[in-house]
C-alpha cells in the first residue's frame, strides 16, 4: 500500500504519479542513476544479478525480487531508435531461477563462481554493515584479488542503487506493482 496520497486512477503505477507530482527533479536523477547501472555496468550479468538479487532480498522490495534483468531490463531501459545501446545483459549469459533461489543461502550453494560470492557478500555487507565493511582488511584482500579497482567501484555504485531506491520503494509501498511493462519513462527504478 502506497504511504503517500495516490489517487485511485494511479494506484496501478504509484511510483508513476510521485515522479511526475513530488520531487520531481529527485525522482528523475534518481531514475537516471537507476538507468545508468542497467546501462553501464561492466559486471557480468551473473555478478551483477547476484549482487542484485541479494540487495533485494535484504530490502524486502517485491519487484525488486521478481524482477530478472535478463528478462525485463531491455523492456524498462532500453532507449528506443538506439541499437548500438549497451545493457548489462550483454554481459555474459543469463543466470537461471536455479541461481536465484541459492543467493539466499549462498555461503553453502554450489552454483556460484568465486567473484559471484564476493560480489554477493559485498552487497549484503554494504546493506547491513557498511562501517564494518568498510575496515574488513581480509575481505578487501579477497576482493582486490578477484576484481580491478573499476569493478569494484562499478560494483560499489550499483550496489549503491539498489540499496537506496530498493528501499524507497518498499518503504513508501511502491514495490507492489509489477514495474516490467510500465513504460521506460516511469519505470527506471530497480
């Protein structure tokens, strides 16, 4: 249920009718950073996703949880007349729900690379314990090992995102409205 006032022939896209009523130059950098991770990353889709999905899962947002960037992110930032437009989900192949069923018991999953757990560690840390991430000497050795500086601030700034706008739309009750077919405009929050 939406936390602020939407009017009954919105209630299908609350995110929609905030963006375009409240905040509006807040919500629409926001939407630009949302689109430039989808865009921009250099992750793989595997690292990515699981670093997503994990984010995700710690936010409690429903469409975040739902949401497979393989399958949705061309429809919701995609730029249209644009095919030379880069998405993450170039970035190598796709994971299956077998994966993402195993994020939230990835300490003992098997189906995860190396990378894949540190990216999945990284974003939960980042979500639940920054300060002691922060100063986790052992962990930014690992890291170091496994990904060059640019990953890691790719990394860092996508896991960012999904914090910060995952939590804004399960805190204010935008998170229950499938966001997939909503027009790319109004869609580019995850």
């Amino acid at each position: 249920m939406p936390r602020i006032t939407v009017p009954q022939d919105h209630q299908a896209d609350p995110f929609g009718f905030a963006a375009r009523t409240h905040a509006v130059p807040i919500v629409s950098a926001s939407s630009a950073f949302s689109a430039a991770v989808y865009r921009e990353s250099g992750l793989s889709l595997r690292e990515f996703e699981a670093a997503r999905m994990r984010t995700a899962q710690i936010n409690g947002c429903m469409v975040c949880k739902d949401f497979r960037a393989d399958r949705d992110a061309p429809a919701v930032f995609s730029v249209a007349g644009d095919p030379n437009r880069k998405l993450v989900t170039d970035n190598g192949p796709a994971p299956d729900e077998a994966f993402y069923t195993a994020i939230e018991d990835w300490r003992d999953a098997k189906v995860f690379s190396a990378r894949e757990r540190l990216a999945i560690e990284f974003a939960e840390r980042f979500g639940t314990e920054p300060q002691a991430l922060a100063i986790d000497e052992d962990f930014w050795a690992l890291m170091k090992a496994a990904f060059s500086d640019g990953e890691v601030v790719d990394l860092a700034y996508c896991t960012a995102a999904w914090v910060g706008l995952g939590r804004v739309a399960h805190v204010l009750g935008f998170d229950t409205v499938c966001l997939a077919s909503a027009p790319a405009s109004d869609a580019s929050r995850h």
